[in-house]
C-alpha cells in the first residue's frame, strides 16, 4: 500500500520520513524469489513451474483489477473507459510490480542459468555493477528501469543464497546494527536532502531505490537468520496478502480510498499520523484478507463442481 500520492507535493511534512519508507517489502519479496531459487532444477522444469507461477499471478490480477473497477464505477460513479481499462492491467502498467514480477519470473530460469556458470568473485562483481546501475540514473534525476531493478533483486538474493555459510556467521546484534543505521542515515537523508529544496518526486524517487536496497538487505538476513518454524494461521493469511497490494493498488482506488474514503492527506502534518496509520492499516488488511479468502473458497468450490 502506498499513501505518499495522496499526500501534497510538500517536503517540509514532519512525518515524510514514515512516508518514504514503503517500498522495503516489495524488494525482499524479490530477494525471497532469488534466495529460494533451486540451481540444480533442470530447466525444463523450471519454466514449467514459472509459467504456473505466472498464470496464477495474471489470474488474480485480473480478477481484482476487474472487479474493484466495476464496483467503483458502481458505487463512486468512475468512467466507463476506468471500467475498460480495469479490463486491461498489464497493457496499460496498471499494476508496475506485477508486470515487473511476470517478467522476472519468465526471465528466471534463464538467469539461474546464467548465474550457475559464474564463480563466486564473478557474481559479487555482478552484483556491484547491478547496483551501481540503480545510482546512476538517479544522480542523473531519471526514472529507473523496473525490470532491470527486479532482476537486480533476484540476483543479490541467489547472492545471499549462495553465500549464507559466510553470512549464518554473522552476529545478531551486527545485522541489527546495520539495519538500524542505515534506516537513520536514510531519514537523515531525506531531511537534508528536503532542506536543500529537493522536489517531492525526486525525494520519494531516492528513497524507493538504492536506499530502500541498503535498508532491506539487513532486514532480510534478520529474517534468514532466525529459527524456522512453520504457523497454519500465519500461512493461511500469507495466501491472501497479495490481494491487499492488488485492491489498493487499483489505478480508481488509489485516489479514492486515500482521498474520499480515508481523507489521508488531512493527517499529513499531524502528530497522530503513524497511529492513524496503523489503524488504517490493519483495517485494509483485514478487510482484504476476509475478501480474498472468500474468493479463494467459492473458486475452489467452483473447481470441485467442475472435476467431480
């Protein structure tokens, strides 16, 4: 969920740092692809599993951005051609991760393919030079390639994968350390950068990108590091949480519910916005997960009728 469009274009917000900061899930979401990635799947097998993979994401896209588009045009008077487009999310870049995301995953028996072939000093380099690709358009105030960013992702977290022998090594409180230093040098950041008269769109830009990378590769070792262990509730609700990103997200929906519904905006300088934040939060979440997961019922139902 991102609020920071429905914010005004200004930089002098005491809570712009709380802002900024969205972009973190989606980046380890894609370090999760690369680590959990099997190099010893012969490749055949794994476009088979990536086309699943695809087929599954495309299919709930289209159901939610179709969906939430006539329900919209129903109750909040949207235009026809909303409706239209609502029929078309990845023609038209409705849904930018998506996309991303359906393009990694046809890529990515490819690149792990390419990856196998490399040694371990070859990869690193891989890697740095990834990196510096995300700075570079930035410095030059460009809009960053997002596809060149997920495979980025994917290929630090094959990185991580394949060094965690080296990386198990390291103490807690160091990963932690790190992660909470590189979070404070990203608000510090934010707020020079903002006192400099840096534009709203520039400064959202800085912070989705190479900082949110710094920040989320501590963060995921924190999360790789800890005991396994397996939760029936926690994997039921996993299931549906990709419905919160594909209601929310809805080129209609995104104006609407920060600004008709939610009036987010009126919370921009207050003292009180992490809270009605979370509040807002939880409320979206569950909403979305009790809707998913009646939707996941009445399909598997239809799938029963069907084969029985």
């Amino acid at each position: 969920m991102d609020a920071s469009g429905s914010f005004r274009r200004n930089t002098k917000s005491k809570n712009i740092d709380i802002l900024a900061l969205g972009s973190r899930c989606s980046i380890m979401f894609l370090f999760n692809n690369g680590f959990f990635s099997k190099p010893d799947i012969e490749l055949n097998i794994k476009i088979k599993k990536s086309y699943n993979r695809i087929l599954s994401v495309w299919g709930q896209t289209f159901f939610y951005s179709v969906v939430v588009g006539i329900v919209l045009h129903l109750i909040y008077k949207t235009s026809v051609i909303a409706v239209f487009k609502s029929f078309f999310p990845f023609t038209l870049n409705e849904y930018w991760f998506v996309t991303c995301y359906i393009l990694l995953a046809l890529f990515a028996p490819y690149i792990d393919l390419l990856i196998n072939q490399l040694s371990s000093s070859n990869l690193k380099r891989l890697v740095i030079i990834l990196l510096l690709l995300q700075i570079l358009p930035l410095l030059l105030n460009k809009i960053i390639n997002q596809l060149l960013l997920a495979i980025t992702m994917y290929i630090i977290g094959v990185f991580i994968a394949k060094n965690s022998d080296s990386i198990k090594k390291l103490q807690m409180k160091q990963v932690l350390f790190a992660f909470v230093f590189f979070f404070l040098m990203e608000i510090l950041s934010i707020f020079l950068l903002a006192k400099i008269g840096l534009d709203f769109n520039s400064l959202f830009h800085f912070t989705y990108f190479f900082g949110a990378i710094v920040i989320a590769v501590p963060l995921f070792i924190l999360f790789i590091k800890l005991k396994p262990f397996s939760n029936i509730i926690i994997n039921s609700i996993s299931k549906s949480v990709f419905s919160i990103y594909l209601v929310t997200e809805q080129f209609n929906m995104r104006n609407i519910i920060w600004n008709k519904i939610l009036n987010i905006n009126e919370y921009e300088k207050s003292p009180w916005l992490p809270v009605y934040g979370i509040v807002v939060v939880f409320c979206i979440f569950c909403i979305c997960i009790l809707f998913d997961y009646l939707r996941r019922l009445i399909a598997t139902g239809l799938w029963k009728i069907r084969f029985s």
